[in-house]
C-alpha cells in the first residue's frame, strides 16, 4: 500500500460515536450506529425457519428473553459466588495483555459478549497501572467480518502502529475467533496494516486463545442474560437497507429495560474483587506467559464427535459451553442439551432454562466442555 493510499484512507471523514448503552462513557465508547427505532425482532420460530433457510442472523434480531424471578435470584447468586473468580480470570487477561502489548494499547471488545469483559479489564489495568485505556465496542459478524469503518475510526483517533487488543467474552468453537483471524489477514492485505488477531477471552473451553484467564468451562454470570447485562445494547446488525457504505454496523439501544439492566451492577461487583487478586493473578499471567498453553482447537474435535453421534451434517448446530448453549435456550430453538455430568454445579441455569423451555438433557461423557447445546434443523443451516 502507497503512502497516498493510507493518507486517503485516513482523511477520510468518519462519523463520531453517538451515546448508546447504559455503561458510564467512560467505561466504553460504543462504535456502532442506533437503530433503536426501528422493529428487527422476530419471533424465536420465524427467525429459526429464516436463519435455516439462509438469511443471514445479523439482518434481525431475537426477541430477548424475559427471564423470570427465579432466573434473576439465580444470576444473582451466580455472581455471587463467582464473583473473585471471573475478577481472577478477567485480571489474568489485563496482565498478560500489559506484558504483552503494553501500556500504549487500545481495548477492542467484540460486541457484545466482549463488552463487559473489556471494561473489567480496562478498570483493573486503571487501578494496578493508573493507565486509562481506550476501550470501544465494535462489531464482527461470522460470514460478513469485523466492521472496517469502526476500525478506521480508532484508527485515526491513534494512529496506525498503535497497538490493538481484542477482546471477548468465551470461545465455543471458536468461530469468531476465524473471523477474527481471516479479517485481520484482510484488512492486511487491503491497507498493508499489520493487526494482531490475538484475541483475549476470559474463558477459553475451545482451546483457540492465547490470551485467557481460564480454559475451564465455567458460569461467567454476564451468559445468564442478554442486553440486560451488556448495557442494554441488542446483538449487532448489518442489512444493506439500513447500514450504508459510510455507517457503523448496527444496533438496538433497550432503553425501555433500563429498571431491569444489571450491566453495572455485574461489572462494579467484579471490580470490587480487583485488589484481593491482583498479586496472585499477576504471578498467573507470568506463569502463563512463560510456559504457554497450546492453541489445539480441541473444542472443534469435540464438536466432530457430536456431529457423529448423532448424525448431524450442519456443525452450525451445534453450540458448545456454558456462554453458546445458554444462547441456544435464550434465544434459538433447542433439540437437546447434552451435559458432562449430572452434578456439574456451574450448570444450575442451564438445567432451570431447559426445564422452563421444556427441552430434553442428555449426559453425554468426555465433553471437555461442562455442555452443549444442539439447534433443532427445521431446513438446514444455522447461526
């Protein structure tokens, strides 16, 4: 790429980020453009037969699941009793991305799953470095990409060599993070810019990461719920109808939810356990650093074994781990719930989900997973 090519490309006037979400600004700087007006729910069948039968799952969205009392005490006494442990895990990641990439870096969480998990980690590195580190939340979207115009905002608010960290909530398969990789390869090959498509995650079940707090399968409480916990923003869109040429990706602001929103709640309960970890999770990040763990996409071999035994030809159906089954019974419609084993205590709203839904759960031994989720085929495809 010529010096007149990215001189152009960062001339280039892009839009400035409209207020959205219920996070303090100063927590998160949302890169994505309101569509709040406008009606994009589907019914959980509607959307199914349409994501099955090809549309594209970012050009509507689910209608969110209204949870129930018991559902709401049960998030609460999730968070309650893995509170230190997700602010372990979210403090893990914040050192190893300092170690890694420095002080300098731009947080980059993947909406929407990775918002609230960029801004424990910006608020841990604010406390242990005194460093306030810019955080957007930008959107990707399997079989379209990262959105380039939410890219070339940061980047002409920082400069091009400044260094990026993405960030997100889990892996599963660990589709986004292919996404992840193929377009940053993209976005090389376009702009000659050379990103790291390393992707921070808190929880790495896949085996895909290299920068985690935990390869456990556990409950991180931000899975039990929707925009509710994720600053009552819905999941991103992008139709060619309303996202033009020069836009953000897209998304619903849930203002109407606002006396049901536990967004700041689950992060300021988290940040709260940030001293008490800081020196045990800053040995675990050198710990972490100096003898990695292996990339082996492990969780994809898992998902073939599935595939096998019960003769699924579409792996689109097939959602494994805590974070992707719990999505699976919010918000798709569910064949069956196969769990590692009967007594697995990060399971609770998995089992009370499944049972408010009416739908079967099969222990299914040597899932490196805790579960799995299993998409009902109404034609082929999936999200």
């Amino acid at each position: 790429m010529n010096l007149s090519t990215i001189e152009s490309m960062m001339k280039r006037k892009m839009k400035s980020p409209e207020p959205l979400g219920s996070y303090d600004p100063s927590d998160v700087v949302f890169l994505l453009k309101d569509l709040s007006d406008i009606h994009l729910e589907k019914e959980t069948g509607e959307r199914e037969h349409a994501i099955q039968s090809g549309v594209h799952y970012s050009e509507m969205l689910p209608v969110e699941y209204h949870p129930t009392d018991e559902y709401i005490e049960l998030f609460h006494d999730t968070l309650a009793q893995s509170a230190e442990k997700v602010a372990m895990a979210a403090a893990v990641v914040a050192e190893m991305i300092v170690r890694k990439r420095g002080l300098d870096t731009i947080l980059v969480s993947l909406a929407r799953a990775g918002t609230p998990i960029g801004i424990l980690v910006k608020r841990y590195i604010a406390m242990k470095y005194n460093v306030n580190m810019p955080h957007y939340s930008i959107s990707i979207i399997r079989g379209k990409g990262i959105d380039e115009n939410a890219m070339l905002y940061i980047w002409q608010q920082h400069g091009l060599h400044t260094p990026i960290q993405f960030i997100d909530g889990w892996t599963g398969k660990g589709a986004i993070r292919k996404v992840l990789v193929e377009a940053c390869q993209s976005l090389n090959e376009r702009y000659g810019i050379q990103l790291d498509d390393d992707l921070a995650v808190l929880a790495d079940p896949g085996q895909c990461s290299a920068t985690y707090g935990t390869r456990e399968d556990y409950l991180i409480p931000s899975a039990c719920l929707n925009s509710t916990v994720s600053g009552l923003m819905s999941r991103t869109v992008l139709r060619d109808d309303l996202i033009g040429p020069n836009d953000y990706h897209g998304a619903k602001w849930y203002k109407e939810w606002a006396s049901s929103d536990l967004s700041n709640v689950f992060v300021d309960k988290i940040a709260d356990y940030f001293p008490r970890v800081e020196q045990v999770a800053s040995l675990q990040a050198s710990e972490a650093l100096s003898h990695p763990s292996e990339v082996t996409w492990q969780g994809m071999k898992d998902i073939q074994s599935i595939q096998q035994a019960f003769g699924i030809e579409d792996v689109n159906l097939i959602k494994p781990g805590i974070g992707e089954t719990t999505r699976v019974l919010l918000r798709r419609i569910p064949w069956k719930i196969l769990i590692d084993r009967p007594n697995n205590p990060n399971l609770r709203h998995i089992m009370l989900l499944a049972k408010d839904r009416g739908v079967p759960v099969e222990v299914f031994p040597g899932l490196s997973y805790s579960c799995c989720g299993i998409i009902q085929s109404v034609k082929g495809g999936g999200e």
